[in-house]
C-alpha cells in the first residue's frame, strides 16, 4: 500500500491587530459632530426676541385671472371693477369689493394686446379692447356680450388710451394712431376721426389731463410725437416731436395730472426715467436712470412708480422746487416679500385717487397682484395715497447710512406738503369732476 503524502505545515493565523500599531497601520477614525455647539446656538437664536416687522398701511391680494402674462390692466372709476387681458386672449373682470373673479371671456383667436374703459364707466360701461388679429372690439359689461368689432388696422394693435372728449386713441404696428369717437353707450363710430401717421412703430399712447385735445405718442425709435385733434386733417401733421428722446423704444408715457400741469413722463428699454415740459421742444426736466429694461410707468403727480423685467417697483419723488426725479426706494421689500420669484412687471394700474394700485406680470399664475391703502378715512388728511404708504414703509426698511441725506430731503419735502394734501385734494377732485363732466363735451368738429 502507498504511504500517504505529508501535507504542508499550515501557517498560523495572523494575530489581531493591536492598539499600538503603528501611525500607517491605524484605522482613520470617523468624525463624530458637536451637537453642544448646535445646541448653544440654537438656544441663543430661541432667546433673542422676534424682530418686528414694519406696520403695512396698505392690504395685499395675488390672484390669478389669466393663464398667460398680462398685457394691459384698467380700474373703474368707483374702484368696483378691475379689467384685465392676457395673451391668453381672454378679457377678465374682478370685483374688488367682493375678491372674485366675476367673469373671463374669450375675445379673439390671437392675443389680446391692450384695454381701456371710459372715464364714466358708470353711465358707459364699454371695455375697448385691442387685439394683435388688427382689430378692437367693444365689450358691454352689462350683457357681457362683444357689441361690435372694428377693422381698425392693417397690422397689430399695441396700444389703447381713453379721452375725456367722448372717445378713445389707438395705436398700431403699421405705424398710425386713430381717434375714436363713441356713437352711443353700445357701440363707436365705424370710421376714425383722426388718422395720424408716424414713420415706425407705435409703441404707447397717452392723453393729456391739462389739455384733452393733446396727446403724445412713443414709438420703437424712441422718438416722442404730439399731436392736436383740434388740427384736422390727420397725416403727419404732430405739433411737436422729440427726435431720440430715448436711445431704444419708448415703452410708457403717462401725463401728470393736474389742471395746470402740461408735463409728462416716459419710460423706455434704455433704462431711463424723464420728465418732459409739453410747453416747449425738447424740454427735459429732469431723468433718472432705473439700471433696467422698464415696462411701464404711472404717477399721482408727485411721485412715479413703475416696474421693469427685475420684478421690482420702483418709487421716485418729483420736488416740487426744482423738478428733480429722486429715487425713493430701488427695490421695496414689502412688496417683493410677496413678488417672491421677482416676475417681469408688464403694466401697473392706479385708481383715480392713487389708493389702489394693481402690478401685472408675465408669468402664467398669479399674475396680478392688488396693493389696497387701509383706512381711506383715516389716510384722508394725512396720507392721500398708496405712494405715501409704501414710500415710507420702504424707507424704514432701507440702509440709513447710505440713504440718510435722501431720507432728509424726503422728510422736509413731506413736512412743507402736509399742509397742501387738503387743498390738493380739493382740486384734484374738482379737476375730476370736470374732466368726467366734459365726456359729455363731444369735437367740436366731429360732425363734419
């Protein structure tokens, strides 16, 4: 029998490593966190007494009317109804008292570009409404029926202004702006009463408070044109022009109100923000820049608001002794704490007494937001605006080392109106009630 082969010794077992190993053969061992720490500071920050936040003056409302940005916003005169249409092609009305949407209608096929009311929407309730198909149409918000649909362009219509002579302005992309002429509480003339031609794009219209009969126009040159309708003819008969008031398009105009002001104030993509003398050529005022593509612009008379593509209002103040445009606030955190993701302004849109203020944007949802001075009563006397309210809750918010000097100078000038908000209340309101009174006041050449 074979003997068996001897199997090799076996080694032996390596022996467990030891604490006392070396450096390079130690084992990395895993961080562990000091919760003490953590603790402490979160105990410190539980401690610390909430910061208070800055009184509001003014209530806050995000709603969402359209499915698509919002191209033009208007508000009645008796602060009931708030109007507004989208690219989504659908003319919206909201009640304010009430917080709801009352109805959405769907006008045209295509988008629907801009959107103006009567000044007695009481007695004439029509929305004008401008499409980018090269028509208008009226709206009767009583039988929440389209009445009457006008052939008015040859191309896209961009934007509407209403007349306190009974009528409304257009203007176009084929280069003309028409005045209007309403026929009765149902409908407008068929054939315009003025055609003015310019030599581009018309971008924005605007109509003057002072004299009815003036309005100016902003192109996509950035030249600003003045027309009269008492000049019959049409053509391009303007009465006055700014070449190169704006180095890029001219977005808004809006006119000062008053019985005794002939100025008015535009915004453009240039960034810029001027006030123009309409009683004399090429009278700049004053301008400010905004450091942003602005959108749209409204003012009182003695501040100016407007927004841009940062998403943020701005306020500037008018001095009442040199004219001069100063930035109130650049960016109002109230209100961007509730324009959190910053959207695009498209339009803004002040109530006649400026205490209501609503900022349309270009997002898809929750596109309007409505700013509501608290206590009209209380504010009659003190504060006869929204732009009080903000400007101040603003300036509290604001770096007061950077800003102290233009806080000074906003304090005194605030200190020297407080004793004209009564009278500048009284004849605003007269010039209103004028201004309303002569709707009835139709051309004087409209018949011929």
């Amino acid at each position: 029998q074979p003997q068996p082969q001897p199997q090799p010794p076996q080694e032996p077992p390596p022996p467990p490593m030891s604490m006392t190993a070396t450096s390079t053969e130690m084992e990395i061992p895993i961080p562990i966190p000091d919760w003490t720490y953590l603790d402490s500071v979160i105990a410190q920050q539980q401690q610390q007494p909430p910061q208070q936040q800055p009184k509001d003056d003014y209530e806050r409302m995000v709603i969402s009317p359209h499915a698509h940005r919002i191209t033009d916003l208007c508000i009645s005169d008796d602060e009931q109804f708030l109007f507004s249409t989208s690219h989504d092609s659908t003319l919206s009305i909201y009640s304010l008292p009430q917080k709801c949407i009352l109805r959405s209608t769907k006008i045209s096929h295509l988008a629907l570009s801009s959107l103006c009311i009567p000044f007695r929407f009481e007695t004439m309730p029509l929305c004008i409404i401008g499409s980018w198909d090269n028509r208008l149409y009226v709206y009767h918000a009583h039988t929440h029926k389209v009445e009457q649909v006008l052939a008015s362009h040859s191309d896209a219509v961009s934007c509407l202004a209403t007349s306190p002579l009974g009528g409304f302005h257009s203007g176009s992309w084929d280069n003309t702006i028409k005045i209007w002429r309403y026929r009765d509480q149902h409908a407008v003339h068929t054939t315009p009463l003025v055609t003015y031609r310019i030599d581009c794009e018309v971008r924005c219209v605007a109509n003057c408070y002072a004299q009815p009969s003036i309005l100016v126009s902003g192109d996509e040159s950035g030249d600003v044109h003045m027309f009269d309708c008492r000049v019959n003819g049409g053509g391009d008969k303007s009465i006055r022009v700014w070449r190169k008031a704006h180095s890029d398009e001219v977005t808004s105009i809006a006119w000062l109100p008053g019985n005794d002001r002939f100025e008015f104030v535009s915004c453009s993509a240039d960034y810029g923000v001027k006030l123009w003398d309409a009683s004399s050529d090429n009278k700049l005022v004053s301008q400010i820049s905004a450091r942003e593509t602005l959108n749209h612009v409204a003012t009182d008379g003695k501040r100016i608001m407007c927004g841009g593509e940062s998403g943020a209002l701005r306020l500037f103040d008018i001095h009442a002794h040199n004219k001069q445009i100063v930035e109130t606030a650049q960016h109002l955190s109230s209100l961007n704490s509730s324009l959190a993701s910053a959207d695009p302004i498209s339009k803004i849109a002040l109530s006649r007494n400026a205490r209501l203020v609503a900022v349309g944007t270009k997002t898809h949802t929750n596109n309007v937001h409505i700013f509501k001075l608290k206590h009209c009563d209380e504010h009659k006397h003190k504060s006869p605006s929204l732009f009080s309210s903000l400007s101040s809750l603003s300036s509290s918010s604001t770096n007061s080392n950077s800003n102290g000097n233009n806080n000074m100078k906003q304090s005194n000038g605030h200190n020297n109106n407080n004793s004209n908000h009564r009278e500048q209340g009284k004849s605003k309101s007269s010039f209103w009630n004028g201004l309303t009174a002569s709707a009835s006041n139709l051309f004087s050449f409209g018949s011929k």
